[in-house]
C-alpha cells in the first residue's frame, strides 16, 4: 500500500521540500497515518564535508553523553544541534531529534587506518545495538533526513522541511503490515549515503538479514526495509558493482529467462545469481534507493506494486503514481512504467 515519490535535478539545481510534501499527501489512501518520511540531498553546504548523524533518543538526559562518548572516541564534533521542529496537532513528540556534524579522526587509528566509511558504519551499528534510547537513524555526508509518526503533510509541517533545499528528494507514505509503526521505522532509511524507500514486502528478509550480519551489519529498527540500505552498502560501495549489477543481484531474471538468454549474457547472470544468492529479495516491492549522485527505482521480479518513471527538464521522477508526479511537475513527460526487475537510473551530469 505505501506511497513514494522521488526526484533528482541531474543539474543539481536546488528545490525545496514543498512540493514533495504535496505529492505525498495526494497519496494519503496509500498510508494509515502511522509514518512518514523525506529525505533532502544538498541539504547542509556549509557542512558539506561533515557526516550529518541524526539521532532520535527517547530521553536526551540520560543517554546523549554515551552517543557523544563514542562520537569523540572516533573523531570531531564540529556541530550540533537539536532539529528544529514545530508544534502539529498530528503529530506527537515522543522522542527529541538531535543532529551531529561530524568527521572521523584517522590520526586515532594509527596502527590500523579505518575507511570514513567504515568508521561511521560501526558507529551507527555499535550506538543502535548497545545504547538503549538512543537511534542513529542517518549518517550520510550533506543530507537532511525527516520522519515520524505522522501523515505526511503533519510530519513535513514538523520539521518545516520547505525551509529546506536538496537536488535529490525522497518521500515516503506508510502503511505498515507486518511490523509496528513507529518513529524509526517509517521511511526513508539511510546509511551513509544510501536512503531507501520501500513499497510492499520483502519475503526473505531472514536470509538477506542473516547475510548482511555475516558482513557485520546488525538490524535494530524492526522492519524488512533496513535490510536495502545495508545490501546496497554492501554490493556498490564495498563490493564495486555498479547500481544496475546490484539490482540484478537483488531482482534477478527467473532461471528460466536466463537459460534463454544468449550464451555471454547467460553465463554473466547466472555469476550474479551464484554469488549473490543470499541477497536475492523475494515478495512483492517498488524500491527506490537515493545516494550522493544518483537515484534507482526498481520493482519485485514479476512487478506486484506500482512503479512509473516521468521527467521534465533535468528532472527525473519516480513514484507509486503518476498522478504525485504531476503533482510535483503538471507539464511532466516520458510516463511509462518500467518492467518488471528493470532499474530506472537518473544521475547528476558529471
């Protein structure tokens, strides 16, 4: 049932998040009101190079001066700052949204150098796991990340987010089925760069789950959707595969569409299958996954959600529904609904 609705300006020209929350809100029948979300790339130019970390802690009292321990083991504090929020009458505050701008010290890592990446990853995972009250909820270098338990129009008016600009935007409207709603939960979920938003239900989220964990990921914000940030995490930025690989990896053909494939073609898939098994996602879902230059949309193998593509201009848009796209762009071209399994890529211009 959910609703989202993505955009990308591949010029990079800067849009703030009023739109966004109109095209949102006409999806209403596609949530229950229980989360909503928005992510806003571009978000922070005067901490561009800093990792924004957003943290929700239940009580700020008793658990800030654990998070802030950990942050200054790993590194420098240059800023922070509780998220200015507002009063909404939907909307209620049950926890306090707090942000870091932060960057790893490699002169504490001496004898062992650690990838940035690679610290804020085990920061996010080791704060999720052991301080109780306190959740890493985004962690990416120049983005602003927004959700709560709300409608979307209530949770975009409770951060005021058209008092914020991004290139790229995600929103997201949930209807959660088989885990509770929740702040944490709703969507977009983000790591590093990567913020996903998740229409549907992804059937083996055991095995992807037991997969990712091997390669230390941990899952702490009880929904199957967690999972997509960290396989890509996972795939594109420590494995190398490019975007459209991992989601070939992710929906791959059916092994009857690969034995009739022609001969390279067939041995390149079945590669991908063999070694990527685990990471295989089963049920039905519409994903699009956001990072620094591009976004991705894809559906489930045999396409059992919505999915349409549209652009205008520089920009390219994918949505749940063709009606949020025009929303955002009345005078939007190219509608069409992309295949089963087939990634629709839009990137910045280099």
């Amino acid at each position: 049932m959910c609703g989202i609705i993505s955009v990308i300006d591949r010029s990079r020209a800067m849009m703030d998040g009023s739109r966004i929350r109109e095209a949102l809100a006409m999806m209403n029948e596609r949530g229950s009101g229980e989360g909503a979300g928005y992510v806003a790339y571009g978000a922070f130019p005067d901490f561009k190079d800093y990792y924004a970390i957003h943290v929700f802690y239940d009580n700020i009292h008793e658990t800030k001066d654990d998070v802030d321990a950990i942050l200054k083991k790993w590194g420098h504090i240059e800023h922070e700052e509780e998220i200015p929020t507002f009063d909404v009458p939907g909307i209620k505050r049950i926890h306090t949204p707090w942000r870091y701008f932060f960057k790893p010290d490699t002169s504490l890592m001496l004898r062992s150098p650690t990838p940035d990446e690679d610290i804020i990853t085990y920061i996010v995972m080791k704060v999720n796991e052991s301080i109780k009250g306190a959740l890493i909820y985004s962690s990416g270098k120049n983005i602003a990340l927004f959700k709560a338990s709300g409608w979307p129009e209530d949770v975009a008016d409770f951060y005021r987010i058209q008092d914020y600009n991004g290139y790229i935007w995600l929103g997201h409207n949930r209807y959660p089925t088989n885990t509770p709603g929740w702040w944490g939960g709703a969507h977009p979920f983000n790591l590093l760069d990567w913020s996903v938003v998740h229409n549907g239900e992804i059937t083996s989220y055991g095995t992807n789950r037991r997969y990712i964990e091997s390669y230390g990921y941990q899952c702490s914000m009880f929904t199957d959707t967690e999972v997509v940030a960290y396989l890509f995490d996972l795939l594109v930025r420590r494995h190398g595969l490019k975007d459209d690989i991992a989601v070939k990896a992710l929906a791959p053909p059916f092994w009857e569409a690969i034995d009739s494939m022609p001969s390279r073609e067939r041995e390149f898939a079945t590669a991908i299958r063999l070694t990527y098994g685990p990471a295989l996602m089963n049920g039905p879902f519409a994903i699009v996954v956001a990072r620094e230059d591009s976004i991705v949309g894809f559906t489930d193998r045999i396409k059992l959600r919505p999915l349409v593509t549209g652009e205008y201009g520089d920009r390219i848009y994918i949505s749940s529904e063709e009606a949020a796209i025009r929303v955002m762009e009345p005078c939007v071209e190219n509608i069409r609904m992309p295949k089963a399994g087939e990634p629709v890529i839009g990137r910045v211009y280099s």
